[in-house]
C-alpha cells in the first residue's frame, strides 16, 4: 500500500511556526471538536492545519477549507498540493465559483466561504464532510459571519460529530470561542515569527488627496506609481503594491510600464486564473504585483520582500433610505495595515513603503467595520428566510445586524416575491437561492431569461454582476463592446456561461431589441430604479422616490424618456443621484417590472391655499395619470387640510383676539400646573388637530373656507372638564385693583414668561403683596405706572417694593406730579386714590 501523502507530509513538515500549536489543536479536536486558531500571517495555518485535521478523521470524511475569495482558495489547494507532490485535485482539490477540481481521492477540498454557504442550504448535515476550517475570519464578511452562525446551529442540532475549526490572523478569539460553542472553544494561540519590516512614511505632495469626489484622483495614482520606483531603486526583492480596485490597478500599471528589467503584473479576482497563477509564482524577472485587497491575508505572493501601500480599500456602503448600495474607497484601517506590511516580511526582512504620514497613521480606525454593520443585507435577510430563522434570533452572529438595513433589505426582498409577508421564503427565493449573485441579479436572471432568452439575460446579469464600468453611462454600447471579445471580456464571458447553465432551455425571444433587452433585465434586476424623464428638464424620478441625472459629459441616454439605472451614486449634500449607467425601457417594461409598486388612489391634498382632489394612478414615486376628484370623503378633506397647516403653520387660520387671549392662557396653565391643562404650543395643536378642529376641516375647500372657521369655539373644545371651571380663577382674563377696578393681565406667547400686570402705581396702593395666580403659584409681573402712564417701577415682590424703592419714585413723583397723593405708607386702606 502506497504511504499516505498526508501523513508523510506531517512526518516531514515545512519549518513553519504552527507547527508548535498542531499537538494542541488536535487535543481539542479530540475533546471539544471544536477550536479557535489564532495566528499571524506567515505562521502557516492554512498550509498544515488542514491537512493535521485531514490526519485525525483519516477515511471518516472530508476536511472543508474556506478561503474568502477564489484566488485565495486556488492558491491554498496549490500550495498544499504542491507539497504532497501532486496535482490539484487528487488528495487536494478546490471548488470556486466556475472552477472546480476535485477526484474520488480528494481528502481536503479548498473552497470559497459561499460555495459552503450553497452547500449547508441545499443540505445542513453536509454529508461525507468530517470537518469544516473557516480560514480568515477575521475579515467578517457577510458569507463569513453566516457561515460561521449556520455551522455552529447544524453542529447544535443534527452533526454533533463535526469537527470545526475557525481561524485567522487578527480574529477576535474570546468572542468567536464563545459563540461556537456552548461553552467556549478552546484557543490554540500560535506566536508570529514574521521577519522584521522597517517602515517608510511617503506622503503625497501638497495638494494631493487620496480620494476626491470622483473617486481616487489620478494625481494620487502619479504619487503610487513614484513611491514604488523609489523602491525599486532602494530596497531589494519584488514589490507588492496595495491600491483599492482593478481600476486603480490598471492605473498604477500604466504609470509603471516601460520599466526595465522589471516585470509588472496585475493581481485581483476578475483575472482569468493563468493570469492570477504567474502574479503568485516566482518568476525570471525582478516583478513588481499591483494587486487588490486580495493580497491582503490570505495569498502569499512569493518573493516579495516590499510591500508599497496606497493605504486605501473599497468597502460595502448601502443609502438604506434610497437603496442604493455601493462600494466606496475609503481610508485602510490600522490592522488592515499592518496585514499589508506583513506581506514583505514573510520569507526575510523587508520594507514598507506607506503612502501617508504617520500622523495621519495614528487616526486610521483601529479596524475594519464588519461588512454586517455597513453592508448591503438583501442577500444576508435570503439566505436567513431560506435557513428558515427569518430574523435570525436564534443564530450566534458575531454582531446583530442593523434593524434598518435588515427593514431595508426585506422590504426589497418582498417587492422581487421571494418572501412573503410573513418573511418567510417563498419558492421563487428559493429558486433566486441556487443563483450565485445578489438577490435583486437573480431575479433578473429568472425573469428575464423568460423574456429576453437565456442568453442575452445571463449576459445582462453578468455585466451587472461584474459591476463593469460603463463609459457614457450606457449599458447597451457596454454589452455591444463586450460581445466583441477582448483580453478584458474573459471573466464577463465565464459568468455569462455559467449563469446561463443554471437557466432550463427555452427558445430565444428576438422581438425585443437589444436596447430593450438590457432595459428590461436592468428593470427586473432594480425595480425601484426605474425612472421617468421630468417634465421640462433633463433629470428623472425613480420609482423609489429618488432624483437622479445624468453626467453632463454622457448625452446617450440623456433624452430617453424612460430608463433603469443600474448604478447609481449620491453623493452627500446633492439633491440627485448621478447615474453612472443605465439602459432603455418603454413604459411597458416599466409597468410589468415594478407591478409590484403600481397603485391607484384617492389623493386630496393642500395646494396653493385651496383643496386639490385627484384619482391618481402611480408607479411607486412617477405619477403615470390623474383625473379630478368631485367628491372627496370628508375625512380626507380634514386630512388635507391638515397636512395643510402643518407645512404651512397655524397661522393661516383666523386667531382673532380672544381665539389669542385664551390659547395664551391655556399655555400658562399647561405650564404653570401642567396635566389636565393641554399643550397648545404649534406642534401639539397640529398633532392633535382632529381634537379640536377636525370636525370643522371637512366642509374646508379654500383659503376663504379657513377664514371663516371658529378658532375660539375650536380651542374651547381643548379645555379639560371639570378643571375648565376654574379657568377664570386660575388665569384670570383681569385682576381687581383695591380701587374696585379692573386690569387686564398680559400672557405670553409660550407659556413660560411670567404674566405681566400693568396699572398705575396709585391703583396698587392698598396691596400689601403681588397678587398670585394658578392656585398661588405665580406671581404676577406687576409694571407700576405714573399718572401719564408712563414706566415708573417694574417688580414682582410687592412687599419689597414698598420696603424700600417706593421711597425713591415717591419722592421723584411727588416732585413731577404734585397734585396726585403719595402716601408714605401705600399699604393701608386709607391709600387708596
């Protein structure tokens, strides 16, 4: 018998440091069946933990490793392999998204975290699999994190047998250990041995940011592309340059074309795989790899010994108001950045050249935000429903997910029909499940297979799905230019085949046009982005309600009366999304796509002083018709009506004098004394209109209507029984002065300033103190007058006045107005005037 592969690996290992923490994982393997491997890059985890836990079930089944992306997975399964002395897909093998290579010997299988993800849906028990290793965790991606939460439940319930195994460089071990598990995982913590790395701070030039509205400024690109010939020139081994997406990638290799000697290669997931396997193989040349976050931490790229870091990355954002999720270049994190600068110290000493300051270095955020937190969560809410925990109460996730953007996500998944109103899956969700691309793609996919033929849909879908930058904003010459093949075409070409490969054979449909076509699988794939010219302009309204435009510089569609963006960005502070690209459709189109968003109602509304009533038919946010309304219902009127003075303020009903005087005193009380007393302040009036003005709003037409209403009867009806009997004593309207007359106290408009009596100073003689209201509560502001009525004193504390400043005005208006009496004592009855 020919001697294990494995096993004689093991016997003869690599010098790597993992190596001293293999005796303890398998300990726990053995005890637990469950572990944490915590583990900096370099360490070899992904190299020998498989195959030592390939060793412990021996025949029992299949170790499963996931890597986050495919490059990962196609170069781990190479590696490992490698060092076996076989070929991929004999007792190493892999399977990714349209590349699978596995045998009848196959013992350890490489895939990506969503190809097990498809694996645990279609079947929880994974059969023939012994164990599961979920590689870089850390990066807390959404199929991670669901992954991680599905396999946890399945070893719960029906594979208690099932090893599992979770690791990575910078994971959050104590909260992983103890969500795995009932009680927590054990840690098998593995020391780093990377070499060490010196650092170099280049910032850019004055004047030159790393991002702009546009995107990553070309100038920025300049500042990389020198920063790597800088170190070529100083430091030796290849260079590993980090930027954020293919475009920059493509940007960076122009600026660094004709340098001799030095071969210059690209490195992200859209490669066709040869291309990808000569980026991560050594080759003849000095190279220097422009490379995605790919590179990050689960690749190893030989022979770097530099690492050039344009210190950016493209994370997942979503508008959860408007639903247009998107990917944006943001600043790297601290961590992300020192599993950057680790790539250069994995075989010998090396160097980073950072392209920021080390000021800047210390406000980096600490770490990545978990896509989870950020992300767009339609596909998550799907693969939660098809799972059968529609809120995903039940599941140990790492972090809960927002409630809006869980709110968001079903929403939309309810408007494709893959859930129903209970959330729970339907059997068109489960369909949209088997397809490999976000939800709102897959419908398109179904749908649109039906009416455009499987060929064109899956090519729409995967132009879509490859978010392929679309010059002019026009899908259609984007398809058109794809069709014409190219060395850019391979991956749009691979994801079309693949997808139409899940489609059932149908005949092709050729009556619509190609324009139309895109249109109608964009419109299937983005309901609530079909958009209709507005009148009189060149922008358009979506039938979610959002604006959008065009770019000036991309007239090709900007005349079309309908259309479906397929991407669309808003930017802070702009009115309108700017449509970035988008296709043809004729109404027809639009009706069918988002006949889930068709309505038709009564809308009476408020407009320019006057009763607007229409039977109204819409396409979510696009008015298609209206006709008028003769006869609305009262309660709509009152409505409207309404809706009326609280976008326009109160203060287009009638407030005569009294309506004011006793809203005043209501607002006093309300404050002085508080409950039963209302609040009549203009956000409570309005919210509470029906209760005292409702009734009165129906027979409401127009401006003249409002005028005529009883503000005062209406206020009236607000007054609490049977406390509204003592109005008149606890705010009173006037006070009667020792004299036996009358004065009027003043209330302010609030509430909150204290009630003013004016009176002349003669008039107040016989008062010993400031008279009180509401129930003695408040002193009244008394503003004392001369003869002339003119200010004399202002005073709250009558008692004092009298005591002391009344000395003062006597002897002043003795002096001024010698025929009026001033008593020296103002408190006695004989005082009075």
């Amino acid at each position: 018998m020919p001697p294990d592969p494995i096993q004689r690996l093991l016997d003869s290992p690599p010098d790597l440091p993992v190596l001293g923490g293999l005796p303890a994982l398998t300990a726990a393997l053995r005890d637990r069946a469950v572990a944490v491997v915590q583990a900096p890059p370099g360490t070899g985890k992904t190299t020998l933990v498989p195959p030592a836990v390939a060793a412990m079930v021996a025949g029992d089944g299949l170790v499963v490793v996931t890597q986050p992306r495919r490059i990962a997975a196609r170069a781990a399964a190479r590696r490992l392999a490698g060092l076996l002395g076989e070929r991929v897909g004999q007792t190493v093998g892999h399977t990714v998204r349209g590349d699978r290579a596995v045998g009848p010997g196959t013992r350890i299988e490489f895939v990506t975290t969503g190809v097990l993800l498809r694996r645990l849906q279609r079947d929880p028990e994974l059969p023939g699999v012994a164990a599961v290793i979920l590689d870089e965790v850390h990066e807390r991606q959404l199929d991670a994190d669901l992954t991680l939460a599905f396999l946890a439940d399945v070893r719960a319930t029906v594979r208690e047998d099932l090893l599992l195994v979770a690791m990575s460089a910078t994971i959050e071990a104590e909260r992983t250990a103890a969500m795995i598990d009932e009680e927590p995982a054990p840690i098998i913590d593995v020391p780093g041995a990377l070499h060490s790395v010196t650092e170099h701070w280049t910032p850019p030039p004055p004047g030159v940011l790393p991002t702009d509205e546009r995107g990553v400024p070309p100038r920025f690109l300049d500042h990389v592309a020198a920063t790597v010939r800088h170190a070529l020139s100083v430091d030796p081994g290849d260079v590993l340059v980090f930027v954020p997406g293919v475009g920059e990638v493509d940007g960076v290799m122009r600026r660094l074309s004709g340098l001799p000697d030095v071969d210059v290669l690209a490195l992200h997931g859209r490669l066709p795989a040869r291309e990808q396997d000569v980026a991560l193989a050594l080759g003849p040349r000095r190279r220097v790899v422009v490379s995605t976050a790919v590179a990050e931490s689960s690749l190893t790229v030989p022979g770097v010994r530099v690492v050039v870091d344009a210190g950016l990355s493209r994370e997942p954002r979503t508008d959860q108001a408007r639903g247009l999720p998107a990917l944006v270049t943001v600043r790297v994190s601290r961590s992300a950045a020192e599993q950057r600068a680790g790539r250069a110290g994995r075989e010998a000493p090396g160097a980073v050249h950072r392209c920021w300051s080390r000021a800047d270095h210390g406000h980096l955020d600490p770490h990545p935000a978990p896509e989870i937190a950020v992300a767009d969560l339609t596909g998550f809410c799907l693969e939660l429903a098809a799972w059968g925990d529609v809120e995903g109460g039940s599941l140990a996730l790492l972090d809960r997910p927002p409630a809006a953007a869980v709110e968001a996500a079903r929403h939309t998944l309810g408007e494709l029909g893959a859930i129903d109103e209970a959330g729970a899956i339907t059997d068109r969700g489960r369909a949209m499940t088997q397809v490999p691309a976000d939800p709102r793609l897959a419908r398109a996919l179904l749908d649109g297979a039906e009416t455009v033929g499987a060929r064109r849909a899956a090519e729409v879908v995967a132009l879509l799905a490859d978010d392929v930058r679309v010059p002019g904003g026009d899908l259609v010459a984007a398809l058109r230019t794809l069709r014409r093949g190219g060395p850019t075409t391979r991956s749009w070409s691979d994801t079309a085949k693949r997808l139409e490969s899940l489609l059932p054979e149908r005949p092709p449909r050729t009556e619509l046009t190609d324009d139309l076509a895109v249109g109608t699988v964009v419109a299937l794939a983005h309901p609530g982005r079909i958009a209709r010219r507005r009148a009189g302009g060149t922008s358009y309204l979506m039938v979610s309600g959002t604006g959008a435009s065009f770019r000036a510089a991309d007239p090709a569609l900007a005349g079309v009366r309908w259309i479906a963006i397929a991407d669309a960005e808003r930017r802070p502070g702009a009115r309108d999304a700017t449509i970035r690209s988008a296709a043809p459709v004729d109404e027809d189109i639009a009706l069918d796509a988002a006949s889930g968003s068709w309505h038709e109602a009564d809308e009476v509304t408020w407009r320019d002083g006057r009763i607007v009533a229409r039977r109204v038919v819409r396409l979510g946010a696009i008015e298609l018709s209206a006709v008028p309304l003769s006869d609305p219902s009262a309660e709509a009127v009152a409505a409207a009506v309404a809706q009326g003075l609280a976008r326009e303020g109160l203060a287009l009903l009638p407030w005569n004098e009294a309506a004011v005087a006793l809203r005043r005193r209501l607002a006093f009380l309300h404050h002085a004394l508080g409950d039963p007393w209302p609040d009549v302040g203009d956000d409570a009036l309005v919210a509470g209109i029906n209760a005292w003005l409702g009734s009165d709003l129906a027979r409401v037409r127009g401006s003249r209507d409002l005028a005529r209403l009883d503000v005062l009867g209406a206020l009236r009806r607000l007054l609490p029984w049977p406390a509204a009997g003592r109005l008149d004593e606890l705010a009173p309207e006037r006070v009667t002065v020792p004299g036996g007359a009358t004065a009027r106290v003043e209330y302010g408009t609030s509430g909150t300033e204290q009630p003013v009596l004016a009176l002349r100073l003669q008039d107040a003689f016989g008062w010993t103190a400031t008279p009180r209201i509401a129930d003695g509560r408040v002193p009244l502001l008394l503003h004392l007058l001369t003869p002339a009525r003119r200010p004399a004193a202002v005073t709250a504390d009558l008692e004092s006045f009298w005591a002391g400043p009344y000395r003062q005005v006597r002897a002043e208006l003795r002096g001024r107005y010698p025929k009026h009496a001033w008593p020296e004592d103002p408190t006695s009855s004989s005082a009075r005037p």
